[in-house]
C-alpha cells in the first residue's frame, strides 16, 4: 500500500502576495486619516472663529463697541465673555498660549480691531467699531486659505 502524504500550508508566492496586498491597504488607511485629521482641524478653525464672533457680537449689543486686542488676551475678560479659552487655540497647535495675535500665521488665530476710522484700538478703547479675526487653514478649503469673519455692525 502506497501512503500518500499530503503537504498542508501556503507557498511563498502565496504568501507575498497577501503581504503586498496588506501593504497597499495599510498605505491607502494611513493617507485617508491623514485627510480626515486634517478636515477634522480644520472644522474646528470655523467653529473656534464662528464662536468668537457670537461672543463678540454680544459684547457689542451689551456695550457699544468691540474689545480691544489687549483685552481679548485677558483671561477674565475671556472668561467673562463667557468663551472657553481653548477657542483662542488652532488645533494643530495644542501647545500655543490662548491668546490671538494681531495678524494672521499659520497655527495661530489673529484678531484685528480698529476704530471707525480705521486706526487701531489701543487697551481699554471703547472707540473699537470693528473687527476681522482671521484662521488660516491646513492646505485650503473651497479654494480659502483662510476663515475669516468680520464684524457685523
């Protein structure tokens, strides 16, 4: 009687071509995360800025006029506006101190006040007429690089 031996398991051509197949899956996860962090931060951007303006808009309903740049890098002033200070911070940029800048970069919001002549505002001005507060984008958004929302009085 002759045994036949039956040989169990996967060659190696079988085998590379499973690992090149997970290979090219891996790569393709990997660069679509990477497009949804970025969209995801950017998001963010409009809803810290969206956020700003309302605050802003109310400030100017409750008292005529805009907060000075010096007055929004206040804490209690921040918190008086009742604004979570992490809105004053790009997402890309976790470590940043919550404080906006006067001109817009990248990772860092810029809010940019002038009075009704166009001058800027000094601290404690209660001449501020208008706004712009700018966040600039990882790559760009509808063809923007930038968010920005200005004042609506």
């Amino acid at each position: 009687m002759i045994s036949r031996i039956n040989k169990k398991g996967f060659t190696i051509v079988e085998l590379l071509i499973v690992i090149v197949v997970i290979g090219i899956l891996a790569t393709l996860v990997i660069t679509a995360y990477s497009g949804i962090q970025q969209k995801a931060r950017n998001s963010k951007r409009q809803t810290d800025v969206n956020a700003l303006q309302t605050a802003l808009e109310g400030f100017h309903t409750d008292k005529g006029y805009y907060p000075s740049l010096t007055d929004m890098n206040n804490p209690n002033f921040i918190s008086q506006l009742k604004i979570d200070a992490n809105a004053l911070v790009d997402p890309s940029n976790p470590g940043q101190s919550k404080a906006l800048a006067q001109y817009p970069t990248a990772k860092v919001y810029a809010y940019t006040v002038t009075d009704a002549d166009g001058t800027s505002c000094e601290a404690n001005d209660n001449n501020c007429a208008q706004y712009k507060i700018t966040a600039t984008y990882e790559g760009t958004v509808n063809g923007q690089t930038q968010f920005i929302k200005t004042s609506l009085n």
